[in-house]
C-alpha cells in the first residue's frame, strides 16, 4: 500500500527556518517524481516544486514564489523527500502536501498534510 | 505562466443532478490535465488524470472531457458525499497550475 506520512511543520518567526519531511513507503521512492503542493488558510492548492527521479537526475522545479527560499531534497535510501524553507514569510503559512507522480501524471498519491504556520 | 480558469466558482444544485464544471487554460495544454475533489478539513483526492482517465476506484458518474484549452468535469448524478470543491490542475509546463475551484453545495 502506497503510504505518504509527513512531519515537521509547526509555528515559526517571520525569517526563520523550517523542514518538512515526508516518509515514503509501498513504492520505490527513486522511480518518481515527487512535488510540494501548500493549501493557505480558507485558499486554493498551489503547487510549490518538484524533484525529478533517479532517472532524470533528481532535478528540481519551484515557484516563482518560493524559488531560492524553499529547496526540495530526497534521500531514496531512507525513503524520504524533504522540504527546507527559509527566510519565512507570513504568506507562507499553509497546509503543505507532499504528492506523488504516478507513471507521469500528477497527484495520484497525497501525504496527509501538516500546518506551517508564520507569525510573529 | 498558464492560468487555469475554473467556472462557476460556485453552485448550488441537488442530490440526483447532473452537474458540470469547466476549466480553461490560458494557453493549449494538450490532456496534461488533472481533477481533484477536497472536501472540508480533508486531503485532496484525484478523479481524473490525463483529462478524462477515471482514477481507480473513483465512481463511474464522474467524467472528464476536453483537450486544449477547455475541459469538463460531469458528475451524472449528484450524490450525497459529492459536494465538496474541486479544482482542476495543468501540469503541461511549469509552473503547475491550479483552478480556483468550484465549490458545490446543497
């Protein structure tokens, strides 16, 4: 069974640090690319970024609105993907999701979700 | 950036209607299209991919349709534990873009 359990998240200062993790199992981790999706308070889904798979380098994509901020990173050997967030903004805070590729098409399989929240 | 258009972003409708939604895209995305329905407080959860592929284990009476620019979400008949809000997602080019939803409620 496909699982996706996250971790991490909480409250942080306006500047501070964050990482989430996202603990993979029921499939091989390296086959797929792997995305952050972030939901705000009463807001839409907004995608945040992606790590390709093994096979395409484990290159990464962002949003414009988190690129060199936020950075996406894997370890396949512990079956996590993870996400590092600096420099906080409060338009930061969120439910953050880690997703699933599946066989090239988006979001087949979603962690269950964790609160980040950016105040003072 | 491609911007995804949903319609109406809300509606009020009945348990046995039948319902559609639509997404535009501001550009052609081929079927690089996916629907999600997300009910309150819960995770996402995918209907269709590949703009008309029915995901398993999802219902028959929801359907997807299009290519391009506009795309339709149908859900023959209305059920109970329909309503929710459901976005489209375009994955054709980054960045991947959401719809604003469509919330449909009693």
């Amino acid at each position: 069974e496909v699982q996706l359990v996250q971790s991490g998240g909480g409250l942080v200062q306006p500047g501070g640090s964050l990482r989430l993790s996202c603990a993979a199992s029921g499939f091989t981790l390296s086959d797929h690319y792997m995305d952050w999706v972030r939901q705000a308070p009463g807001k839409g889904l907004e995608w945040v970024g992606r790590t390709r798979n093994k096979a395409n380098s484990y290159t990464t994509e962002y949003a414009a609105s988190v690129k060199g901020r936020f950075t996406i990173s894997r370890d396949d050997s512990k079956n996590s993907l993870y996400l590092q967030m600096n420099s906080l903004k409060t338009e930061d805070t969120a439910v953050y999701y880690c997703v699933r590729v599946g066989s090239g098409w988006p979001f087949d399989y979603w962690g269950q979700g964790t609160l980040v929240t950016v105040s003072s | 950036d491609i911007q995804m258009t949903q319609s109406p972003s809300a509606m009020s409708a009945s348990v046995g209607d039948r319902v559609t939604f639509t997404c535009r895209a501001s550009q052609g995305i081929s079927n690089h299209l996916a629907w999600f329905q997300q009910k309150p407080g819960k995770v996402p959860k995918r209907l269709i991919y590949a703009a008309s592929s029915l995901q398993s284990g999802v219902p028959s009476r929801f359907s997807g349709s299009g290519s391009g620019t506009e795309f339709t979400l149908t859900i023959s008949s209305l059920q109970p534990e329909d309503f929710a809000t459901y976005y489209c997602l375009q994955h054709n080019s980054y960045p991947l873009t959401f719809g604003g939803g469509t919330r449909v409620e009693i």
